[in-house]
C-alpha cells in the first residue's frame, strides 16, 4: 500500500483529489484536510469506500500515538503585566499549513501543491483528449450527419475520436479511475499515428503527435507543479498541432 496511488473526495464533493501517495496523505490528515469520513477510491471494489472503515489505511493515517490532545485552555507564562499571546486555534495551525499567514507564506505545504498541480494535470489531459477527438471525428462530420454507415466504417479514426470524447467527460466529472486508460490511450495514440504520419513522411505532424500523447500521459503521472506546467503545455500545443495536420489532410 506504500507505493500505491491514493484518490480522495469528501462525501459532499463530486471531484476527486489526487494520485496522492501514502506520505501526502498523511500530511494531509496531519493538516485536518483528511478525515476518518474521507471517502478514498479502492481498486479492490472499483467503488468509493470510507477511509474509516479499512482498518490498515486508518492505523498508516490516523496512529494512535499521533493522535493530537489538545487542552481547552492552557496558561502562558508571563514575564509582563499585561504581555500575553493569542490563543492559536484549527483555523490558524491550518492557515499555517496551507501558506496563507505572514509567515509561512513560503513554506506551502507541499501536499497542498500537488493537489493544485495534479488538477492542473487532469484539465489539460481533458483539453488533450477534446482536440485529438477533433482532429479525428471532424474529418468524418458529413457521412456522421448524413448517418452513412458504410462511409462512417470506412473512417476507424471517427470511433476513436468518439471514444477520446467519451473519456474527455469522464474526467472532467472527476472519475480518475480512468488515469490508466488515459496512459493506455496516450501510448496507443503514439504508435498509431505515428506510424500513420512516419509512413506519410511527415514528421512535423509526427513530432506534434509524439509530443501530444507525451503531455498525455505525464500530465496523469507528474504531481509537482513545474513538470505538470511543462508536459501540460507540450501535450496541448501537439495535440492542437496533430489534429490540425489530421483536419489539413
């Protein structure tokens, strides 16, 4: 469980959170942002599952001995009449956590970013997937119109765009079960097309396409804010300059 990949959602919430790893996860419960209620995704029953109720993933984040005690009130020493410090409460120790006082305004915790880039990650792999489905179903818009089935059959690409699109909205619901189907595509789309492309003699189209299903893949991988940034642009800018050849031809 210590090299696995953890998405997490609060039960109120339709967007999940993650790939975190175990140790983000335990700053995060350190933080309060995780809770026993939190609702995390288990592969075993391909369903969401209180975090509660798994009796190992409970003791990995929430260790009795760990277990905060905090006193209602306790007395300060003074050393002047009149000198004394405000009571800190959840709101400040979380505001500290997440960056937000004076300082610790460049000590982020970094769990904290790498949910921000990990969402970043999400959204451009759905901006991938809408243009390469573009790229694909466009070209065959007429025989979908007209509802010819032998043309359509004639263009596998249209079923390929029609399920790009497909995954494209199941990510932006936030269903990132589908991560590994979005690798699968995104190595898929390389060697298809490239061959495609390689046989055409065209390698700027190729290029494109190698650097869309690249920014594909990593974009689902990569958890730290500068390579998500990075692979996010090169997998955008391919795959806009992959479907636009797909359009042109």
């Amino acid at each position: 469980m210590a090299t696995q990949e953890f998405y997490i959602r609060e039960a109120s919430e339709n967007e999940a959170r993650g790939p975190f790893n175990m140790e983000q996860l335990v700053s995060l419960a350190e933080t309060g942002q995780l809770t026993l209620d939190t609702l995390w995704y288990d592969p075993a029953i391909e369903d969401w599952a209180v975090i509660g109720t798994n009796d190992e993933l409970k003791e990995s984040l929430f260790p009795e001995k760990r277990k905060l005690r905090m006193k209602v009130r306790e007395a300060l020493p003074q050393t002047k009449q009149g000198d004394s410090l405000a009571p800190i409460t959840v709101e400040d120790m979380l505001a500290g956590a997440e960056g937000r006082t004076a300082d610790t305004k460049d000590k982020k915790d970094p769990a904290i970013l790498q949910a921000h880039a990990a969402r970043i990650g999400m959204w451009s792999a759905v901006a991938c997937l809408v243009l390469a489905a573009a790229g694909e179903i466009l070209p065959s818009a007429d025989s979908i119109a007209a509802m010819d089935v032998a043309k359509i059959l004639g263009q596998p690409l249209a079923f390929l765009g029609v399920f790009d699109l497909f995954v494209a909205v199941m990510l932006g619901l936030g269903v990132v079960s589908f991560y590994p189907l979005v690798r699968f595509r995104a190595a898929l789309g390389l060697g298809l097309f490239g061959f495609i492309f390689y046989a055409q003699g065209s390698p700027t189209p190729l290029l494109a396409q190698a650097g869309g299903a690249v920014g594909l893949y990593f974009a689902t991988v990569w958890v730290d804010m500068l390579p998500v940034l990075i692979v996010s642009s090169v997998g955008i800018l391919g795959s806009a300059g992959a479907a636009y050849f797909l359009l042109a031809t």
